[in-house]
C-alpha cells in the first residue's frame, strides 16, 4: 500500500543572492540565519504592520518559532545549533527599545559561534549617536534602518555614526503603493547621506494588519502571495532606475541619464520571503534534527509512520515490533507527549494492514514544536475515531 502526500505547491523562486548583496541577505536567502524576534516592544504604530496580535506589543522572545523566556541564551543557543545557523536576524518590534538586551545577545552569541558569526538588527529608531560604538563593539556587523513615514533626514546623524563605527548600515523598508512620489524621492535624497544599501521589501497583506490595508484600498496582487497590488511593479521601477543610472543609461520613465548611486539596491518579494527563505530554513533545520525514521520532504517538512499507543503498551510494543519485522530500535522513537509510536512510514503502511490499532501517516514542521501540519490513518480502525 503506498500513499502520496499533496504538499503546498511552491512557486517559482527568485534568482540567487546576488554578490554586492549584504552579508544578511545572503545568509537569509540560504536559510542559515537564526531569526531572533527579540521584543515585541515598539515605539510606533504603523498602519502596515505585519506582526500578529499575539505578538505585538508583547515584551517576550522567539528564536525562529520557538518561544524563549527573556534572558534564556542557552535556548537561544540550542535553536542556533538546531539549525547551524551561521548568523543571527535581530528583529521585533523595534529592538532598541530593548537596548542592554540586544548588547547582551550579541556578546553571548559571538561568544558562542565566533567572531563570523554575522549579527544584523532591524530598527526605526534614530538612537544617540553614542550607541553606534556599543552596538560594533558587542559584535553587531550590519544595521537596517527602517524610515517612519519616509522621513530620511532624523536618521542622518545616526546613520552616520553607525557606518563610522564600522557597521554596515543601510535602509530596508517596505514599498507602499501609493507613495510612489516620495519613494522616488528617496532615491535622490539618500544620495547625500551615510548609507550602504536599499532594501525593498515587497508590502505584505497579513492577519495583522488586513484591516488597515483594506482601508487604505490595497489589495492581494495575487491568490498565491501575500504582496499588495502595485507594490512589486513600483519596487522594479526603483530598482530599474538604480541599475540604468549604474551603467549610464537613460531611465525607462524620464529618459534622464543619472549620476550612479552610491549604494546597493535590492528588492525582495513576499513569495520569496516566504516560500524561499522560510523553506530553506525549515530544510536546514530538517536536515540537522532529523531522526532516523523520518522523511525531509522538499518543502522542508518531515514525514514518518505512527502508531496510536497507551503508555503502559508503549515497551511491549516496541519489543514486539524489533521481533517480528526486524527494524532496529533505533528507528523507533516513543513519543510520549502525543501516545504515539514513531516509525519509518514504509513500516507502518506494512503494519497498517495487520495490526488494529490506529496506523497514520504524519507530517510536522522541523521546529522545537514540530506542529503537525498532516495526518491521514492508513487503516480501517482510525474510521471509528
């Protein structure tokens, strides 16, 4: 008896990190990067905010989607060796708002992995100019700027400071439709000030923040990405006028010839953010915990057999099951929070049809959770459940 598993279908992913891209956002796009929401906390509210209500404004830590309580770096570790994670995402919230807190993890962590170990954070606070040093001296090597409202001229001293402390500094925000006046603008402006790079993230349409974006007239652009109408089409237009002005070409809207700007510039979409970097992190994770009698699917989650079973049956049952079929214990795994027994699925399509009791195939996230995502009984006896 054999079974297929319908998994989500993944589009068509973006080309490989390009070589001036940072070093986050080619870790991110190789999926080795530990994704440390460090607080909930934040100093604003924007209208597009992406961050679920169960997590916004609420003082605690994930790494990746494991919950940490605050201060416990040995988890923190834990989720980092889980994963071989090579760097580390600082992200909220606004981390700053959480200052000692981000020193510390970036001391702990380099301590830990070593000096390659890349640390990046997220802000959209222009800080004292003084924090610049602490945070290069506790080990941060790349800061991204977050502009309120567009408004680039308050970060400018700060930015200054970050790229003079020897951090790579930059700006990331997301491409809001309707701005597309000021978001040209910001172009230009940023010529004149410390800056790196320009990320351009494709606006997201989420739980979080539905409401809002309904108000403001955006859209889904499409049934299978989260992105807003209009907002990739305008990320391109900025993108195509950063590389015509590169290599002196007339820009495709005002055939104007400009002067090559003075940073990098890359656009990243919803569906790559979440079936690119998001799957490749769940494979590396996959790859690092998996057991002996699971399956790494290629959507980066892990499939295996399971036998509904009482605690008290659990030893008998192994025993009986190494006796008659010959697989070796160590392919079978106990496990005592669901009452089940795990094992090879091609094993348990086998027992299916001579043991009573429930058989299912199961498919869980390679996450400290392993949320199930799948389970389907392979016998009659599940019927009765």
């Amino acid at each position: 008896m054999t079974f297929q598993v319908r998994l989500p279908n993944i589009p068509e992913l973006a080309e490989a990190a390009d070589a001036s891209d940072t070093e986050g956002c080619i870790q991110c796009q190789m999926g080795s990067k530990l994704v440390l929401f460090i607080t909930g906390h934040c100093h604003w509210m924007c209208d597009y905010c992406p961050l679920s209500e169960n997590r916004r404004e609420i003082d605690f830590m994930y790494a990746n989607e494991r919950r940490i309580e605050i201060g416990d770096w040995g988890a923190v570790i834990e989720e980092g060796r889980a994963m071989n994670a090579t760097g580390a995402g600082i992200t909220g919230g606004d981390p700053v708002m959480v200052r000692e807190r981000v020193l510390e993890a970036c001391r702990v962590l380099k301590a830990e992995f070593g000096n390659d170990f890349h640390l990046h954070m997220y802000t959209s606070i222009p800080f004292k100019t003084e924090w610049a040093v602490e945070f290069a001296e506790a080990g941060l090597d790349e800061i991204r700027f977050h502009f309120l409202d567009l408004k680039a001229e308050k970060y400018r001293e700060t930015m200054a400071a970050c790229v003079e402390s020897g951090m790579l500094t930059g700006v990331e925000i997301p491409v809001e439709p309707d701005k597309a006046d000021e978001l040209m603008e910001l172009l230009e402006t940023m010529r004149g000030m410390a800056v790196q790079f320009l990320n351009l993230n494709e606006l997201e349409i989420t739980v979080g923040n539905h409401d809002n974006m309904e108000v403001r007239g955006f859209n889904l652009s499409t049934e299978i990405t989260a992105g807003a109408a209009g907002s990739s089409e305008l990320s391109i237009r900025m993108r195509d006028r950063v590389m015509a002005a590169a290599i002196g070409a007339p820009d495709a809207e005002d055939g104007k010839v400009r002067e090559r700007y003075p940073y990098h510039l890359k656009f990243c979409t919803a569906t790559y953010k979440d079936s690119g970097q998001l799957r490749r992190r769940f494979l590396r994770r996959g790859e690092n915990t998996i057991s002996p009698h699971e399956i790494l699917t290629e959507d980066g989650t892990l499939v295996f057999g399971a036998i509904d079973c009482l605690p008290e049956d659990a030893e008998g049952w192994l025993d009986e099951i190494h006796e008659q079929t010959s697989l070796p214990r160590r392919f079978m795994f106990w496990d005592e929070d669901n009452g089940r027994i795990e094992l090879p699925l091609v094993m348990a399509e086998e027992l299916s049809e001579v043991i009573d009791a429930p058989i299912a195939l199961v498919e869980v996230h390679p996450t400290h959770e392993r949320m199930e995502m799948t389970v389907v009984y392979l016998n009659v006896a599940s019927g009765e459940n």
